[in-house]
C-alpha cells in the first residue's frame, strides 16, 4: 500500500515517523499532512501532526521500513533553510 501514496505524502509520512522517534525533520507539508489525516494515517494534535499507529504499519510493511539514517529529509519548501524569528 506505500506505493499507492504520492510520494510526497510517503516522504511526509516518513518525516512524521522520524519525528515520532524523536529525529529532527523538515517542515511536514500541511497539503500531504491532511491528506494522510483523512487516510487515517496521520492526526493533528495541540504539539503538531502525529503518525498513528496505521501509519506506522503501512511504512513497517513497505520497502522503505527502516531508511538507513535520516540524511535524505528533503525540506518542503525552498526557504526552509532560511532562520525562522
């Protein structure tokens, strides 16, 4: 089921494990976000978007599973190497 995301919403998916594991990700892109939310794959929450345990599943049982390290986190947006105030 992993190939049939976008693969923008698999990278945000991905992100959002990451951040679950307590790595340090780009900015999730809130498009993909609500998309993967009304998939069920994903939820707002008052800390921000979280990745349910249906999330989880679907990248244990995809080929990227477990990505070697979190080197390939491709920010969403072109000025997201810019200081934020």
């Amino acid at each position: 089921m992993t190939a049939a995301l976008p693969d923008r919403q698999h990278l945000a998916l991905r992100n959002l494990a990451r951040k679950n594991a307590g790595e340090e990700v780009g900015w999730i892109n809130i498009a993909d976000a609500i998309a993967l939310a009304e998939a069920g794959l994903c939820r707002r929450t008052a800390e921000g978007w979280k990745i349910t345990t249906e999330g989880q599943a679907l990248l244990a049982v995809g080929p990227d599973a477990t990505p070697p390290d979190s080197s390939d986190v491709v920010p969403m947006f072109a000025n997201d190497a810019k200081s934020r105030d």
